[in-house]
C-alpha cells in the first residue's frame, strides 16, 4: 500500500464514494451488513471498483488505530487543491476562507475540515511543513467533509495572507488578547479567519499581517480553548452573518 491513501471506516468510505473519489479497490470483512455496507456494495458495483471480502485479522493488521468498521478502500494519496483557486470562492458567494498556522494535531485539522465544510466555507488552507496534513485521522475525523471541502498547502502563511488581501478579503486572526470580541467582526464580505497553533496561537508576523485580532470571552482559570472549538465558533459566526441569523 505504500504510496497509496488508506480510508477506513463505513463513513469515510461512503462519502468518498458519494463524492467521487478515485477508488481503487474496497476491502469488507466477511459477515459484514447493514444499511452502510448495502450502499457501500451497491456503489462499487455501479462504478466497476472491486471489492475483497476479508477475514478480521486483515483489518487488524491494516487499519491501524483507526476504527475500521469492517470496511476500508484503497485510493491514491490525498489531492490538494492549487491555492490560487480558493481565492475566487463560489459564484455569487463572497470567498470565505480558513487559515491554518501550524496547527500540529490531525485530529483538531479534520474535526475544522468538518466544521468549515458544514458552515459553508469556500476552502481551507494549511502549511506544507512543521504542521498537521491530511493523513488518515484527519480525513477520518473530518467524517466526509475531505473529500468536499478544496483544501490548499502553502510553505507561508504571511505571505498567503497578503495573496488573500491582494484579492480583496478582509484577514480576522484569532487571537486571545484580540482588541475585539470575535462576534464585532463584519465577515458578510470577502473574509479568511486564521486560527493558531495549540498553546502557540498565532505567530508575531501572521498577527501582523491580519487586519483585525478578534477574541473569544473567557472566564475562569483556563487561558484559551482547544484550537478545534475556538475556530468552530469564528467559522459558526461567519456562516451566522451571512445567513442572516440574528437569533
């Protein structure tokens, strides 16, 4: 399998299929049913891609820590979107993007893949070097959004920033000594949101470069949230505005 993206999980797997993902072969073990598989089945016969009933002992072998759920396919590594593409969003839609500095855990990357594909954000950007990629457990936390959501790989941050401001959007970064709440931001326009490292936050030259820091209120003793729920509630409070949710 070397050099080949491994997907485990009934979800995953569906929603890969659902999406039209280049799947090369699909594994299921032997005994397996249920609504998921049947529509698991039904798909890879209707797109010609072969499926090999196994014993368990293979998904042990193969899945890793991942919970396989007797299922698991064979496709080609992960397919990065250019950069440059996400700068133009959707037609009628002013571009909403997320910016990723350095954020180190695969798992707090997929459950923001899942969260920025949920509230309708355009693409989601991260760096190419010292940070989290889209290996298997963040495509597996992002539950389906990876295969949806155009995800970009860029070597600097600031400087991406710049491209996006050359285009036209407005840089909120999310920062805990941020001069304003983050529900004072205007994100109805052309906007990206960049969240931070855990327990780093955002380096000097990204917070330089963002046109506004916005925060999050605090109480008690905990200095700042996981990176995962404190850029849940920026992405949630864009997609609030611009829906027109006022309640």
């Amino acid at each position: 399998m070397e050099g080949k993206r491994m997907l485990t999980g009934r979800r995953p797997v569906l929603e890969a299929l659902r999406a039209g993902t280049n799947i090369e072969r699909i594994f299921v073990q032997k005994g397996s049913h249920g609504e998921a598989i049947t529509e698991i089945l039904s798909a890879a016969q209707e797109k010609a891609i072969p499926v090999e009933y196994c014993e368990k002992s293979f998904f042990i072998k193969n899945a890793g820590r991942g919970n396989h759920q007797g299922v698991m396919a064979v496709t080609p590594p992960f397919a990065y979107a250019p950069f440059e593409e996400l700068l133009t969003g959707r037609a009628g839609e002013a571009p909403f993007l997320v910016i990723l500095d350095h954020l180190q855990d695969p798992h707090n990357l997929g459950a923001l893949v899942r969260t920025a594909y949920a509230a309708g954000c355009h693409g989601l950007v991260i760096t190419q070097r010292r940070a989290a990629q889209m290996t298997e457990a963040a495509i597996r936390t992002a539950a389906g959004a990876a295969e949806y959501l155009p995800i970009a790989r860029v070597v600097n941050v600031a400087r991406c920033i710049e491209a996006c401001k050359k285009a036209g959007l407005w840089i909120y970064g999310a920062d805990m000594h941020g001069e304003s709440l983050y529900t004072a931001g205007d994100y109805k326009g052309p906007v990206a949101l960049v969240i931070g490292s855990e327990g780093a936050g955002l380096s000097r030259i990204v917070k330089e470069k963002c046109d506004f820091l916005v925060r999050l209120p605090m109480q008690g003793a905990v200095a700042s949230l996981n990176a995962s729920v404190a850029g849940a509630l920026l992405i949630y409070e864009v997609y609030r505005q611009r829906a027109g949710f006022n309640n």
